[in-house]
C-alpha cells in the first residue's frame, strides 16, 4: 500500500442499533483525520438472534421484530444499485431513527431512501425475503470475523502483515471528533493488533449521546 493510499476499513452494521449508530459518527470523523476509508457492509440484530429469542428479555424481542424491515432494505439498495449507496443510506436512516427517534414505519424508510438518491419502492424490500439470502451471507462474513458473542459494529482493517485485524466496537458515547477521534483509532487498532488480545470493558453509566 502506498504512503497516499488510503487504509480500508470495513464497517457491519445494523441501522436499529443505537450504539452501532454513534461507533459509526465516530469513524466518519477518524476519515476527515487519518487516511481511512470506511467501507459499509449490513449485518442484522435479528440474524444474530433468531436462534436464541427464548432466552431475550420480551422487550428486546419486540425490538427485534421491528429489525428485518431496515436491514432488508439496506441489502436490497446495495444488490441494485451497489455498496456505495449503503453509507448514504445508513446515514439517512439512523439519523431518523435515533437523532429524530422516528418510528420504523414505511414512511420513514421512503423519506429516507429519497434523502439517499434511491428509488422509494425499495422500501417493498421490508416485507419481503428476496434478498435475505444475500443479508446472511453479508452477516456472516461480518461476524465470523470475532465471532458469535458479540454483535453490531464488527470493524475489520488490514493489519501489517496483510491479515485482517477485526474487532467488535468500540461502544463510545458521544462520537468523538478530531484529534480525540484519531486517538480513539489510533488506539482501538493497537490493541486489537495485539494476539490473544480479546476485552477491554466497564459498566456503562449513561446512554447514546446523539448530537
């Protein structure tokens, strides 16, 4: 790679998840501060979940039933008209559903696909499973990358000896700008480099800062 070359940083996402939504702020400020270039890619909370909705609380298996719909539309806009359109797309819908707390209907989906460029009826994407074969396949190239205990966002960068360096997170609220940014980066990829390296956690104290 050469020195003008930018590092690609493929990023999974799942429009429904709040902290997903402020990791993803936050990598749009570490483009404007290190030569990185984010590369979308949809997972889905509801994928990761299906086979273990017994054991979630009900609250959460109520969102999840709401999760298909975004997803699907996600993965039908970049089958029809390329990946390019997923950040587009994920910035309209997020900032919909969390900065404006809208609801998950067909309204919201149409407004936001229009904000995005795209065709309105890609919203009959919600409801339907014609491209559910490719959302699982995009999942799973996400998540075999760390693993099944962990969810939305899965990071995956090049490391320095060509393998990918793949991480979940970092949940961090709010997203940090500027040079605070670029030490998070700067940060998160030296200890995810790091072999055998697995968990860095503390209890969280306050919930997804939207600005």
């Amino acid at each position: 790679m050469s020195e003008t070359a930018k590092t690609p940083a493929d990023f999974w996402f799942d429009p429904l998840c709040p902290w997903a939504w402020m990791t993803s702020r936050w990598m749009l400020e570490v483009e404007k501060v290190r030569p990185v270039e984010v590369r979308w890619h949809v997972m889905s909370l509801a994928v990761l979940n299906e086979d273990k909705l017994d054991e979630l609380p009900e609250n959460y298996r109520e969102l999840l039933a709401t999760a298909w719909g975004p997803v699907r539309v996600c993965i039908a806009a970049e089958q029809q008209h390329g990946s390019e359109v997923l950040g587009p797309l994920y910035t309209a819908l997020g900032t919909r559903f969390h900065n404006r707390g809208l609801d998950r209907t067909r309204e919201t989906l149409v407004d936001a696909l229009e904000e995005a460029g795209l065709p309105a009826e890609l919203a009959d994407a919600a409801d339907s499973d014609a491209y559910d074969a490719q959302l699982r396949a995009s999942h799973k190239e996400g998540i075999d990358l760390v693993g099944q205990e962990v969810g939305t966002p899965v990071i995956a960068v090049p490391g320095h000896d060509g393998d990918q360096i793949a991480f979940f997170g970092p949940v961090v609220t709010p997203a940090p700008k500027g040079e605070e940014a670029a030490k998070l980066w700067d940060g998160t990829l030296m200890v995810a480099s790091i072999p055998g390296f697995y968990e860095i956690k503390r209890t969280r104290t306050q919930g997804p800062i939207f600005d």
